[in-house]
C-alpha cells in the first residue's frame, strides 16, 4: 500500500503511529487494563462535557 504524505512531518508521524500500533498488536492488553482505560476516557469526556462528577 502506497501512502502520501503532506509533508516530511506527516510522514515521520504517520510511520511512527504505525510502528506503535504495530507494537500494541503484539502485546495485547488484559481485559482489565482496557476497563481502566476505557473508565479514564469516559472521565475524560465527562469533563469536556461538563457533567464529571467525582465520586466519594
């Protein structure tokens, strides 16, 4: 597959977003980690939103 990149920028960030995705695959991560993660993104929306309300 041939990509075009917009400039020598592009470029560089796209191989290197590939290269880590590529690394991800090979190291898949436990259910748990990806529950933590999943809840650290909802937060993180939350409080874009403006509706995080932090928990006692």
């Amino acid at each position: 597959m041939e990509r075009t990149y917009i400039n020598e920028f592009h470029k560089q960030w796209i191989e290197t977003t590939l290269q880590s995705i590529e690394s991800w695959k090979k190291q898949p991560i436990s259910l748990e980690e990806k529950k933590r993660q999943q809840e650290m993104l909802n937060q993180q929306r939350a409080i874009r939103e403006g509706r995080f309300y932090r928990q006692a």
